[in-house]
C-alpha cells in the first residue's frame, strides 16, 4: 500500500540511492572481465534474489533490479496515480508491441514486453487481441480505437501506431495536475521531436512524413523542427534554442552533427534526471521518486553496455568512450 506520509518516501528513496552501483563499481566493472564485472554486480546485491541464486544472466539481473525498483516506487509513493503516469511508459510499449505484432497476423510477443507498467502484460495482450479496450486510461483506448478504424479501409503503417500512441501518452503527462509532470513530459518532447528530426532526415523523408512523426509539441512548437528540416544541419541547434532545456537541446543537437543521434538521447537522459534532481528535497511532488527511477533505468542501460561490450572482446578504451558518447562523463 502506498504511504501517505512524502518525508517517508523520500527517507526510502534516499537509503535507496546508496544502492545504485555508481561510478566507481562502473569503472571497476570496465576495467575487468566480463566475469568479474558480473562479480562486482552480484556482491553489491544488484537484481536482489536473482543476484542470490548466482545468476550468469545479467538481462535477469537487469530485470531483477527493475522489478525491485518498481516495487518499491508503488510501495512509498504518496501520489500512486501520477506515479503510475510514469510507470505506464513500459504499457505504452507493450501495446505497440501488441499492436504490430497483431499487424503481420499474431505469434508472441513475450520478448519484446516490459514489466513494471500498470497493466499486466498478458491483460494488455488479451485488450490488444479482442479490440476491447475499456479498461485503459481514455486516450490510449481512444487512439487504438482511432487506430482500428483507420486500418480497416486503409494499409496498415507500425510508424502510425507508434504515432498515435506515445501522442496520446505524451498527452496524458501534459495533462496532469503537477507541475513536475508537466514541465517533464515538455522537455521530454522536445528531445524525442529533435530525435525524430536527425533519423528522419537523415533517411531524407519527406516534411510530410515529419509531421506525421512529431510528437504533440512540448515546449517547442512542431513548426519549428519543420522549419529546421529546411535548414543546413548545422543552423538546427539555434532554431531549437527554446523552452528550459533549450541551450542544452541546442549543444546536444550540434554535438549530434559529429557523433549521431546518441549525443541527444546523452542529453535528454541526464536533463530529465538532473529535473528530478531540482526537486529531490520537495515534500509535495513525486519528483525524487522519478529521479530514482530514471536513475535506475540509466544504471540498467550502462550495465547492459558494459556486458555487451565485454563479451563481444571490445577493449577498456572502446568501451569507456561509449560509456561518454552516451551517457556522458
């Protein structure tokens, strides 16, 4: 059940923190082997009783300590509906997973789910396969059913489905009562439309097909990376200049000139940590909670990094420069 009283909540979260496997463990972790990074995984305890049983398997161990964090994000939140508001990012995956997959005609989708959302996976599966949608927050329902309708005389596009449905996520977050809920779901905005700019620019798409693929507008209006599709690659930074995380949105979108779309996603990852981050001591929002999660959702993607580059026989150097290149120093 979830606690009523933030300063609890916020006393968890911190003893918490001292969990995370931090720079240090991380650099350890680089320098040795992928055995011994998996050691120093499973002597801090990291994905709990997986970690226990001796796991070789650091996906188990990943989703392990995710599924803690989770846990422990619905057990001490105050304010368990804007926390689900977060937690139903893995929801929103899964139905387009869902959704595609019931496109080319069915199979299973079991790999390609998340855990952690506010629906259980097969209930979502279930929705998906009967068009029966009632039991989602209205704008998910109303965007599959807008969906459903639309490829019944028209050819099915998965883009479209991955359209409409993180729109009407967004939608929701832009919605929401707190203030730290929406200024996050903007910001986030923006960095996911500027990313959607450099791939599909890249691929020279159309500006129609731009338009189509633009998130509702957070801080930065969808006019504004349309008239940047326009413009040389090296004039989009000033064009996006705007909005709170403007001046860091514009150096992740110059650096992403020579290092590709991860200088961006670097970016977008620690803005929105570092926004938790401005509230950690705030009794009244859900903020530090967000911050913890975030956290962990980077550690789970450094530690992936880490194992896959060490298995794959990549050298310490190679491995320390993608650490930078994506997650930065």
């Amino acid at each position: 059940m979830a606690q009523d009283n933030a300063l609890y909540a916020v006393a968890r979260i911190r003893c918490h923190e001292n969990g995370l496997i931090g720079r240090e463990r991380m650099a350890r972790m680089i320098a040795g082997t992928a055995e011994e990074a998996m050691q120093v995984l499973t002597g801090a305890g990291y994905g709990g009783a997986a970690a226990a049983e001796g796991t070789a398997d650091v996906e188990a161990l990943i989703a392990a300590e995710l599924a803690r964090t989770d846990a422990l994000v619905r057990e001490v939140s105050p304010d368990p509906a804007l926390t689900e508001l977060f937690l139903m990012q893995a929801d929103v995956h899964n139905l387009k997973a869902l959704y595609k997959l019931r496109l080319l005609g069915g199979g299973d989708a079991g790999p390609a789910l998340m855990q952690g959302g506010a629906f259980e996976p097969a209930a979502l599966a279930r929705m998906v396969r009967e068009s029966d949608y009632e039991g989602l927050p209205a704008p998910l329902a109303e965007a599959l059913r807008g969906l459903d309708e639309a490829f019944s005389h028209e050819t099915a596009d998965p883009v479209r489905v991955s359209t409409a449905l993180d729109g009407a996520y967004f939608r929701m977050g832009y919605a929401s009562k707190s203030a730290f809920a929406v200024e996050y779901f903007k910001a986030r905005a923006d960095f996911e439309n500027a990313l959607v700019l450099l791939r599909l620019t890249n691929m020279g798409a159309a500006e129609e097909r731009l338009a189509q693929a633009l998130l509702p507008a957070g801080n930065i209006p969808e006019t504004e990376f349309l008239k940047a599709a326009g413009l040389p690659a090296e004039q989009w930074g000033k064009e996006l200049m705007q909005g709170p995380a403007g001046e860091v949105l514009r150096k992740a979108v110059e650096d992403a000139q020579q290092s590709g779309p991860q200088a961006v996603e670097r970016a977008r990852d620690n803005y929105l940590i570092r926004l938790a981050e401005r509230g950690r001591f705030d009794q009244d929002t859900v903020a530090p909670i967000v911050g913890y999660l975030l956290a962990r959702e980077q550690e789970a993607r450094c530690i992936r990094l880490i194992l896959t580059a060490k298995r794959n026989g990549l050298p310490e150097s190679i491995i320390t420069e993608r650490m930078r290149v994506l997650y930065g120093e």
